[in-house]
C-alpha cells in the first residue's frame, strides 16, 4: 500500500469540470449510460461475489485513462501485477498510461504479495496520490470500510469523502453488501450521484449479466436503465444490445 512518502502521479493535475468521458470505439457503454461520469462526486457499484464489480470498474478506468482522465485504483483483492494481467487478459492494454503517470494501481498485497492488513479508509484518503487523480478506484472499497458506526459515525465517514471529493475529484465505491454494514451502504448509496446494481440471472444454462442504473445524476447524454453486458478475452467488454432496456 502507499506509504506517507512515495510518490504520487508524475504529471501535474489539472482538474476536470465537465465530468469524466469513458467511451472507447470497441463498445457502446458511454451511449447507454450518460457518456460521461460526474465531477466532485460518489459513484457505488453494488454487486455480490461473481457479479462484476471488477471488470465494470475496469471497463470504466480503461474508458477514462483512454480519454485523458487520471485514475488512481486502489485494489484490496488483487496484487498490483495480478491487476494490470487482468486489465492486460480483457484487451485493455495500461502499461503506456501507467509509465506516463496517467493511472496508478495500488494493492494492499504490494506488487506481488507483501500483504498490508491494517489499512483502512481514512489511510486511503490521507494518501499524496489522492490529491493527484481525477477519479479514486476502490476495489473492493467494502474490506475497507469500518464496522459497526454510529449515526454519527456514519455522517462523518461520508463527510470526509465529500470533502476530498469537493477538492476536484471523484470516487468509485465497488462494494459487496455482504461484506460491510448495511446502515453504511445505505447511507453512502444515498449520498452517491451515481448508483449502478451489479446482477446476475441464469437463463437456459447461462449467465445473463445486468447493470442496473439506479441513479446517475448530471449525465451529459442518454441512460439505459438496465444495460447487458458480457467480457470476452482479447475483445473486452461487449453490450449486449438484446439486453438493453
């Protein structure tokens, strides 16, 4: 994980006003859902195991580092080499905007695997990298959260990822709500201006995947309210038109 005196990105942030762009040629993913992430705000991806949180999260960081945006990615299930082998597995080549500083990964396994147990949320957002993204990725942001908060707890927790966020960037929350309070998901999905339920649905033998688009306030185009979708190797992610509603 981060220490207090590593270096964050090489390049001077500039931030964005107008929302964060995602569209890539291979896919229609930003025409069915709003083209472009709000600025200085919470998205939540909600989604049990196996349901896809990683690979949106991914499909949407390879959009956005693709269109300039800076993205720091902060993964608590996967090695920082096990991150950039699956990104690299779906056709979505980083190595370039990693050496130009335009995307940094972070795990709490380290590179391989020197594993950081003790990391929580707060340690996250006093990192000198935050400052330096247009768009912090937690994946999963659930193993981080803290356990059993008060009303009072929970407010603070969101007010302080609101005010790092009303500084110029935004955070993606991939969550399992399984594996975190219930009281604290609620309160952060309400908060949040973008909302996406990760489904799954076994239809004749196979798994018909589903993003749910409960909320996406400031969209700068159309949004689908439930969105197929499927990942094929060396192809990526693929919309299934037949599922889009």
């Amino acid at each position: 994980m981060l220490l207090p005196d590593e270096n964050p990105f090489m390049i001077a942030h500039k931030p964005v006003e107008d929302g964060f762009p995602f569209e890539v040629e291979t896919d229609s993913l930003a025409d069915s859902m709003g083209l472009r992430l709000p600025n200085r705000s919470l998205y939540v991806l909600q989604g049990k195991v196996g349901a896809g949180k990683s690979l949106i999260s991914q499909r949407l960081v390879h959009g956005m580092i693709h269109n300039g945006i800076k993205v720091l990615v902060i993964t608590t299930e996967l090695t920082t080499r096990g991150w950039v082998e699956q990104m690299e597995s779906i056709g979505y080549g980083i190595t370039e905007a990693i050496r130009e500083g335009r995307l940094m990964v972070i795990s709490r396994f380290g590179t391989i695997a020197e594993s950081r147990s003790d990391v929580s949320l707060q340690d996250v957002l006093a990192s000198p990298a935050v400052p330096s993204a247009d768009v912090v990725v937690f994946d999963s942001a659930s193993s981080l959260m803290p356990d059993e908060l008060d009303e009072k707890g929970r407010f603070e927790l969101v007010q302080q990822i609101r005010k790092v966020a009303s500084e110029g960037r935004s955070f993606m929350l991939c969550v399992d709500p399984e594996e975190m309070d219930t009281k604290l998901l609620h309160t952060l999905r309400a908060s949040a201006e973008v909302v996406l339920n990760l489904e799954n649905t076994l239809i004749g033998g196979e798994i018909k995947r589903n993003i749910i688009v409960t909320r996406f306030l400031r969209a700068a185009g159309p949004i689908q309210s439930s969105i197929g979708w499927r990942v094929e190797p060396g192809m990526g992610f693929i919309v299934d038109i037949t599922a889009v509603s």
